[in-house]
C-alpha cells in the first residue's frame, strides 16, 4: 500500500461528501415537484409529453396503482428491447452487419437493461450495432434510473406524509427526474468524456494502421453518451466487452476518477434529499454517515490484499501488488477502489478483472453485493433498500427498550415488518436458491472455466450479481448458454420487482399513519448508536447469504464428485 493510493481514497470520498447537499437539494425540488432553473427551457417539453400521454401530473396514486404503472411502464420497455435485438440484422445502423440476437440471449439482454442490472453475456462491439446501443440499451440506461429515484422518492413520501392515501405521480416523478437530472448531467458528462478522448460516432468502425505498418479496423461508435449514463444511471453495461478497462471508455486516470465519482453521486445526494423530506437532515447524514464506514472499511480490505500481491508469486521471487487483470495505468488503487465502489453501488462496471483479484479482494466485492447492495447502492434502489434495514433497526431497538418502534415519527408496527422481511429475505433465498441448483444440474456445472472452489465462485458471484441488480462478473464464467441467460434473467427479475412491490406497500401503509412526535422514551436515530445498529444489522442480514455461501462450495464439490464430474 502506497500513500498515493491511500490519498486517492480520501480525496474521493472528500468530493464527494462536498458534493452531498448541492446535489441533494436538486433531487429535493424534483422531489417537491417545485420549479428549477432548467424549468424555462424544459417545461414546455415535460408538458408536451404529458399531454401527449394523457397524463395529469396532478393527480396522484396510491401504492398499488404506482406499483401497477411502474411494472407495465417496464414490461412494455423490456418487449421493446427484445424486438431491437432480435430484429438488428434487418435495421439501421449496423455498419458491421451484425447478426439478429439468439432467443435466450435477446431476452437476458432486455431483462437486464431493465432491472438496472446491465448484466451481459455478449462482447458489446462485437455483438451490438449502434442502434441497439442506443435504442435498446441506453433508454433502459436512463428510465431505469429513473424509476429507482421515482421509487427511492415514492417511500420518502410514505415517511414525510400525513394520514393520506397517496404517494406521488409515477409519471411525473420519471418524467423530471430524466429531463432535469439525468440528461443535463449527462450532456456535460459526455462533453467532458468526448475531450478526454472518448468516441462519440454513429460510424460502426475506423481503420487505423499499426505500429507494424498493417492496417486494423477498430469498433467505435456512440460510445460517451452511453458511457455518461452508464456511471450516473448506476447501469454498468460496457460499449465493449473490456466496460471501463478499454481506453476508448476510460482513457485516463481523470476520467477514472470522474466515473467512480459519477457512479457514487446521486447515492450520496439522496441520503440529503431524505432527510430533507422528513424535516431532519440528521437523519440523512447518519444513514450516509453509515454507508461510508462500510464502504471504507470495504476499501481498505480490497486495497491491503491487491497491494500485498500473490503469495505464491512471492515465493516465486516477484514481489510487489497483484497485477493480473488490471490496467498499469490504473495500478492496484484505483483498481481496488474501483472494484468496491462499483459493487457498493448497483453499477458493475469494472477497470479490472474482477475474477483475477486475490481471495479476500474479490471477496468483498462479493460480499458487498451480498449486503443488498446498500452500501450506498444504486440510484434510488440504495436509499430505499437502507430504509428497509433501518426499519429493522428501529425494530430491534423497540423490542430492546420494550416500547413500540418509531422512525422519524411514523411508528413501525407488524405490517411494516413483516413486508420488510420479505423485500430482505429475497436476496438470500434467490442467491442460493439458484446457486444451489447450478451447483448440481449438468448445464449448471459446464459453466465455470475454473475447477474447485474457485469455480464455485464463478457461480455465486453471477447469481449474486444477477440478484442485487449489479452485473459485474468473475468472467470465467461460460455465461452465454440457455441456461445461464435463462435462469441468470429470472434472477434479475426477481431482484428487481419482488423487493419493489414489499416496499411500496410499506411507502403506502406509512403514509397512511399520523406523525408521532418524539419523546424521553424515543429511540434516538441521528447518532453514533444508531449508525452503529445500523452497520451491525446489514452486517448480520448480510451473513445471511455470505456464510451459507461458503458452506455451498464444499457441499457443491462432493456432490460433483460423487456424480464423476470434474467441477
């Protein structure tokens, strides 16, 4: 370890924590519904589209109705992307001449771009033409991102409200979420990447010669406006199969450092805009407050084992970090970091490999998406799965101190509960559920490229992956198949909507309570005892999926043996 890389860690989170409240009071005007300076030029185009759809941005809906809009809104983007791709040979765009998708793979792609996972079983450049970047994976890009903060805000409103029945337009949440969020971010973004040195042309391919004197052809394409989003949106579907280790996406250590910022800004803002909503900011700073020791506690492990290097490398007489799979221009530091933000968030983008890192630092990429992917978490589907934590939390403390629980002033009772169980208990029940199963079905265990427990890790860390909506990938996985796209898009699924649907009942069930206003015996959430119970519940939850993880490979390996496989 280095005191440049240590530096690098600090100065990132230091922007970061500067950037907390600015960003948090836009997210919170949108929140509010309340104009911005964007509004003059904008407006006349988010009117044009409601009045397009025949929507009234005024009239709001219960859960169950904005449950209901936001899963056909989806349903009906995911069969639009399935056409794209199974359709791309016969459209436009497609300098290469690139071939319709296979059925299985088509549909994995379209559920994951959906789910905000971007998980891809494909090489981008060599599989995607330029319209289906654009048109079938970058719109998934924004509106996905979209939804989660429209969700994220749809529970603020379940804590901030008052005796009503209703939780906000899901509509007019996306609609200005995108049009004055995500796309002006992402204009400047783009602006910023295509000086860096990034692509931005709809031709398929340049021709470039060598150092050899021979002539190459090399894939470019819309590559910074996707790039953009891909970081902001928390999406981390790469233009190219290298995602963020290819120069064309990330040329620079600058640029490196923007993206993991991007991917971690929004996370950070709405830690703020939720205390805002509910009248104390305290309470937002306590739950970034918890997020940030998690995530720095992540780091450091990550960044000790990649520096420390391979001890049988060691022996072998070559000292230093470990190297293999990382780019030399990024070195072990921002390699580690970027490992442990990407996972921290839902993004999956990766500047390295993840299944070169050594044991302990790959494990804690694997660990934190195991954690529910909370550890500031993607865009909206952080703060909205922390708050299914904290209303555990609260619990716990209520049955400590023998007195109903209360959370900024909305009491916790059964039914908040027991649908909080329920969103939690889907991550470790699908992981091992669906890892169980590959780790004993013939097409399961033709998968991993690798034989032991390592293989084994290649299967967990995809359905890990697949459930916490991430997308990263020890790739020595054979992921390609019927059965992977089949069984890993069924998990992005399940991932994604079986945790929504719980905590819009919660957003509704709250909203519908008075306000009850502290006293003596209140359970205090803003200090170092909370953030501390806080930690130490995800932490629990989390072992929930790591430990029976563990005990899954040995389990996994004799059962191979025993049926003469070599896994």
């Amino acid at each position: 370890m280095t005191m440049q890389g240590w530096i690098l860690i600090l100065v990132f989170t230091g922007i970061l924590l500067a950037l907390t409240k600015p960003v948090g009071a836009w997210l919170f005007a949108l929140y509010e519904g309340r104009p911005t300076p964007l509004h003059r030029v904008i407006g006349p185009v988010e009117r044009g589209f409601y009045r397009l759809a025949g929507i009234d941005p005024t009239v709001e809906q219960g859960w169950r109705r904005y449950a209901v809009h936001m899963l056909m809104f989806n349903a009906v983007l995911m069969l639009l992307t399935y056409a794209v791709l199974r359709l791309q040979l016969f459209l436009p765009w497609n300098g290469q001449t690139l071939a319709n998708l296979p059925e299985h793979l088509a549909a994995n792609t379209a559920i994951s771009f959906t789910t905000n996972t971007n998980w891809q079983s494909y090489s981008g450049e060599s599989t995607m033409s330029n319209l289906s970047q654009m048109l079938g994976l970058t719109i998934h890009n924004f509106l996905s991102a979209a939804t989660g903060i429209a969700l994220a805000f749809a529970l603020f409103r379940g804590f901030a409200r008052r005796q009503m029945q209703t939780i906000g337009n899901f509509w007019a949440d996306c609609t200005r979420i995108t049009l004055y969020l995500l796309l002006p971010l992402c204009v400047l973004y783009t602006v910023f990447l295509i000086a860096s040195g990034v692509p931005q042309t709809l031709a398929a391919t340049i021709d470039v010669h060598t150092l050899e004197g021979l002539k190459q052809s090399l894939a470019v394409g819309t590559v910074a406006s996707q790039e953009a989003i891909k970081m902001l949106g928390t999406n981390g579907g790469g233009f190219f199969n290298a995602n963020s280790a290819h120069p064309f996406e990330n040329p620079t250590a600058l640029t490196n450092l923007v993206q993991m910022l991007s991917i971690f800004l929004i996370g950070f803002g709405l830690t703020w805009t939720f205390g805002k909503a509910v009248g104390n900011t305290r309470q937002g700073w306590a739950i970034l407050a918890a997020m940030i020791i998690m995530f720095l506690c992540g780091v450091a492990v990550s960044y000790w084992q990649e520096a420390a290097g391979n001890p049988v490398l060691h022996h072998l007489g070559v000292a230093g970090a470990n190297m293999e799979g990382k780019e030399v221009r990024f070195g072990a530091a921002a390699s580690a970091l970027f490992a442990v933000v990407t996972t921290a968030a839902s993004c999956g983008a990766v500047n390295a490999m993840h299944d070169s890192f050594t044991a302990l630092g790959g494990m804690i990429p694997l660990f934190n998406m195991q954690l529910g992917e909370v550890v500031v978490g993607g865009v909206g589907a952080g703060i909205y799965g922390f708050l299914l934590f904290a209303i555990l939390a609260v619990f716990v403390a209520g049955l400590m101190v023998g007195r109903t629980p209360e959370y900024v002033g909305k009491k916790i009772e059964s039914r908040e509960v027991k649908l909080a169980v329920l969103a939690i208990a889907v991550l470790p029940l699908a992981i091992l559920g669906f890892t169980a199963l590959s780790c004993v079905l013939q097409q399961g265990l033709a998968g991993p490229l690798n034989k032991g427990p390592h293989g084994f890790g290649e299967i967990l860390y995809a359905f890990t992956s697949a459930v916490a909506n991430n997308g990263s990938a020890f790739a020595g996985l054979t992921a390609n198949t019927p059965y992977y796209n089949g069984l890993l898009g069924i998990a992005m699924w399940v991932g994604r909507f079986f945790i929504i649907v719980p905590m819009l009942a919660i957003a509704g069930s709250l909203a519908a309570k008075k306000l009850t206003p502290e006293s003596a015996g209140s359970f205090p959430t803003t200090g170092p005892l909370w953030v501390g119970l806080l930690v130490g519940i995800i932490l629990i939850l989390g072992g929930l999926t790591f430990l029976p993880g563990l005990a899954l490979g040995p389990i996994a390996d004799h059962l191979a043996m025993i049926r003469g496989q070599l896994f």
